[in-house]
C-alpha cells in the first residue's frame, strides 16, 4: 500500500508524531507547505496531522476539502490531532468530537495524540495566549483541582508525546 503522512507543526511534537507514524508504516512524510501541492491522489492511504488549537486542528479545513474526493476514490483517511492537553483529559472527548462532523467521521478516522508545549519554538501570540491562560485559570476564584493542576501544567515546557499513541493510527492503515 502507497501512504503519505502531511503534517503542519508549530514546535515539533506533531512533526514527531508524523514521522513516527511514518517510520511504523514504512510510507513517505512531508510538511504541509509540500504535501498540500501533492496529487494526494496517487496513494492508497493518507493521513493527516495538525496541532490543535482553542478547539480546531490547524490547516484541517485544507485536508476537509480533500476528502470528498479521495473518499470517492476508495483512499483510506486518518486524522491526528496532536495537543497539550493529557489524552485522557475529558475535555479531550469533547473536542475531538467537534473536529469532524458526521458526514466526514464516515470518511476518516481520528486519533489524538498528547504533545506538550515548547514556549521557545512557539510565536509570540502562542505564548501570550498561554500564558494568558494559566495565569486565569490560576486567578478563578472557583477553579477546580483540575483546573490548578492544568494551570501548573502549561505554565512551562514539557513533552508527554508517546510512541503508543501511533499504534492505533498505523494499525488504521492497514
């Protein structure tokens, strides 16, 4: 079977996770920049990752466009979602449910991917936006332990991506 992984990465975790799918899968991998000029056509399977932000997967809505005809084609489509947020987070559910919508989960399968944040690869706006965050989860007057524990969480780097998490989204391809 012919596959390619496109991903888009702001800091390298789902970068990470593309080319570790891509190494499990024995298929090609390439960034969005290359793999969204691609005839996507030409493989039997595609998978496409991006990071996920304040409820969306970035450069997702290029890859929405694409499946209806790949579908159509027979291809075989898998998403992943790659966020900072611990995969077995509730609110995890609750987004990964809003990424696609009834029709395209008949096209394409999804998986989340836990990351982690690198505030020195992000952009400015990234940053402040995260810091933003914790610093308002930590002011709520109501907060709960969970959303202390969050806070804590994002206010620095670090990295909970796993290998484990690629075994269900090559297991997908075959």
């Amino acid at each position: 079977m012919k596959a390619i992984v496109v991903y888009n990465s702001q800091t390298g975790f789902t970068k990470k996770y593309a080319e570790w799918i891509s190494q499990a899968a024995g298929c090609e991998c390439v960034d969005f920049k290359k793999g969204s000029k691609m005839n996507l056509s030409e493989y039997d399977a595609v998978v496409f990752g991006g990071w996920c932000m304040a409820g969306n997967v970035t450069k997702l809505s290029w890859f929405k466009k694409q499946m209806p005809s790949l579908n159509a084609a027979g291809k075989k489509l898998v998403v992943f979602a790659v966020g900072a947020t611990p995969a077995e987070a509730d609110e995890v559910q609750v987004a990964m449910d809003r990424v696609l919508n009834e029709s395209e989960k008949t096209m394409a399968k999804l998986f989340y991917c836990p990351g982690g944040l690198d505030y020195d690869k992000m952009n400015g706006i990234s940053k402040f936006m995260m810091r933003m965050l914790a610093k308002s989860l930590k002011a709520n007057k109501n907060a709960t332990e969970n959303d202390l524990k969050k806070a804590e969480l994002i206010s620095s780097s670090y990295d909970i991506s796993d290998k484990k998490y690629v075994e269900p989204i090559v297991a997908a391809l075959r």
